[in-house]
C-alpha cells in the first residue's frame, strides 16, 4: 500500500505524472478514507474528483482503463502470483 502522492510520482510519463500531481487534492483523499492505495489505478480514482480537473472525465477515464491494463507504468512493478 502506498499514499497517492506515492503513486503519482511513481508514473513514469512525466505529462501525466504533472497532470495527477496538479490535480491531486488531499481532501478528497481524506474523504473517500483512501489515503492508502494498492494500486496507481485506485490512485487514480481516489486521487481527486476527475470532473473537477481541467482535462475533464473523458480524460481520466481514459488514463485509468489504460493503467488498469497496463499501458501507463511506474517505477515499480508489481507482480500477483
């Protein structure tokens, strides 16, 4: 488990890891009580509110299906057995 803020800076593309980490809003965090995240695609949806944000829903939307099968990738890897 990591923060999202661990997450976001583990995003290897450095446009989107700016876009999660201007758009990352700590209350937001605290009130969906996910501060803790097992992976960048929970970071993403617990991150902040994605129609809040200037690139809008269709964009995160995008981004976390593309995390969820693996097209964005971070400095770590996680592997289930």
């Amino acid at each position: 488990m990591k923060t999202v803020l661990e997450w976001y800076n583990k995003i290897t593309d450095p446009k989107i890891r700016a876009k999660a980490l201007m758009n990352y809003d700590p209350s937001f965090a605290c009130s969906s009580n996910r501060q803790q995240c097992s992976s960048l695609a929970d970071a993403f949806q617990n991150g902040f509110l994605w129609s809040d944000s200037p690139e809008g829903d269709h964009y995160w939307c995008q981004i976390f299906e593309s995390t969820k099968s693996g097209r964005i990738k971070t400095t770590e890897y996680n592997f289930e057995l």
